[in-house]
C-alpha cells in the first residue's frame, strides 16, 4: 500500500452524539418505598383458620363422619365497624361511632359458657328474669377466637370467610328466615293432619313453590365465639355476696371504737376488775360448777346400789 492513502472520516451521525449526562447518584443502589392500599383494599390478612380431623378403623368401615376441630383467629379492622374518611359505607352506626352488626348466635350470651361472659344457668337469683333484657353483643375493633366442632361448622364458617361483616349478616338472617319457613311450613302440617286426618294436605296459599328443609343445619351449639382477651363475670363481686356480714361486722366495729364506746367499756371492765365483785362472781361460779359435779357423783353411786340388788 502507498504512503498517500489516508483512514476513512467518521460519519456525520457519529459526530452529532451528543453526551448525555446523567444524574448525580444514578449508579448507585436505590430503595423504593412503596404503600399499600388500605381499608378495605388493603392485602393484609385478616383471619387464620386451622381444622384437623381424626377417623377410627370403626368408622371408616361404616362411613362415619370425621371427628373436625377447627380453630380461627380473626381480626377486625376499624374500617369494618367504623366510618372513616376513606371508607364510609356504614348506616346503622351508635352515638359511639360504631356501627352495630351483631355477633353470630355462637357469640351470645346465650350460647356462651358462665366463665366467658355467659348467662347464668345454676344460680337462679342472678339468672335474667326476661330474655329481651340480655343485651345483644355486636362485633368490634380488636381480636376474636372462634372454635367449631364438625365439618358442617367449619365449612359455614368458610362460607362467612367471602364476605364482610354485613354481608355476614345477611347471610345469617337468610338462614334464619329458612329455618323459620319450614318450621312454620312442618306445623302447619301437623294441624292440617290432625284436622283433615291426611298424612300429606295440600300447601297453603301462604308458601309459593316447593318448601324444601335447610341445607346447612344450626351449628350455634358446636362453635364458640369469644373476644381476646374474652369478657370474664367479676369474680369480686360473688366474693363480696360472701363476705358481706363480715364486712358489716367490721363497720361496726370500726364505728364503735372511732366513737370511743370500746374506750369506754375497757374503763369500766378495769374499774370492775379492781373491786371484789370479779371475785365473788369467780367464787360462786366454782361453788355452783362443785356442786353439780358432787350431785352427779351421788347420782350414780345410788345407781350401782340399785343395780346390784
């Protein structure tokens, strides 16, 4: 090759890269902070459930049911009983700003035991006189535990699991309005029965359609519904019905020797006691003890006397 040829010119779209500069910091590591939804979008998790189940050899061969236990623990948010800003879809709510959805039928009074919060059974001075004066308890911010026997409790249970508080409600009034329509519908066999003598009358104008039993039934007796920690009775109360006269011994007490009648009366016991009446009450006393003590002696020597003859 000659000396004159020369190394080719860089093109025009390489001279006109302009150099970009970057920012102070932008090879180093960063840190994104990002925030959650809230309320009711929020991801967290609000009820842990576990169920474990036992079988016989006994059982399998005759296809019993699983003994279940179930066990959750639920947490409700003040966005489920409260109206705040960005959630405020609540109507029934009290002067307290709460809003009243009741508890299950396993989480009243009713079916709760006497050390939970229950309504006495035994005693009957602090049993209610009416059942409309048991209070109804409603859900409320904090943690709750509920336990369940069989599957039947677990998998309604699993069913409420879908909605919130006031869907869960409605689904509760549904059922009982079930169960209420096919009591009704079973009574009113039984007196069309007696009446007409059939063992299947005819349904009546009230019922529209079939009127088929409950699919699920009533699992309030097997499950349980507690707030953590649970509404223990006060136990101080039953201590002070007890110790009551005790107390009112003590006033007493306390009232005469604050008056000073207990000074009083120690005074005139040490007056008496300097003159000769403690003494002469002391010897009549002895006297009166040693001669009852020689009648009797007397008394039984006449009956060895009589007894041997």
């Amino acid at each position: 090759m000659s000396s004159t040829e020369q190394t080719p010119a860089p093109s025009p779209q390489q001279q006109q890269q302009p150099r970009v500069r970057k920012p102070p910091f932008a090879d180093w590591p960063t840190i994104k902070i990002l925030t959650p939804p809230q309320g009711r979008f929020s991801p967290k998790v609000d009820e842990w459930c576990f169920t474990y189940c036992s079988q016989t050899v006994s059982g399998r061969i005759h296809s019993k049911e699983p003994e279940c236990h179930s066990v959750c623990l639920r947490k409700v948010f003040p966005h489920e009983v409260r109206n705040i800003l960005s959630f405020k879809r609540h109507q029934s709510v009290g002067p307290d700003g709460k809003a009243k959805y009741p508890l299950p039928a396993e989480g009243q009074s009713a079916n709760l035991p006497r050390m939970l919060g229950g309504l006495p059974k035994d005693d009957s001075e602090d049993r209610p006189k009416a059942p409309s004066a048991t209070p109804t308890k409603f859900w409320d911010e904090g943690w709750y535990l509920w336990t369940g026997k069989g599957q039947w409790a677990f998998l309604q249970k699993t069913e409420k699991m879908m909605f919130d508080l006031q869907n869960q409600q409605q689904l509760d009034m549904v059922r009982e309005s079930r169960k209420e329509v096919w009591h009704d519908y079973q009574e009113q066999l039984k007196q069309n029965a007696g009446e007409q003598g059939e063992r299947v009358p005819p349904i009546g104008a009230q019922w529209w359609g079939p009127i088929v039993p409950p699919k699920s039934p009533d699992t309030s007796s097997l499950s349980l519904l507690v707030p953590l920690p649970p509404d223990f009775p006060p136990v101080w109360d039953r201590i002070n019905k007890l110790l009551a006269p005790s107390f009112q011994v003590l006033g007493i007490l306390h009232e005469s020797i604050t008056s000073g009648e207990q000074k009083q009366f120690a005074k005139r016991v040490w007056e008496k006691a300097k003159t000769e009446e403690p003494f002469v009450l002391a010897q009549r006393t002895c006297s009166r003890a040693y001669e009852q003590w020689k009648k009797r002696d007397v008394a039984e020597e006449d009956d060895g006397k009589k007894g041997s003859t």
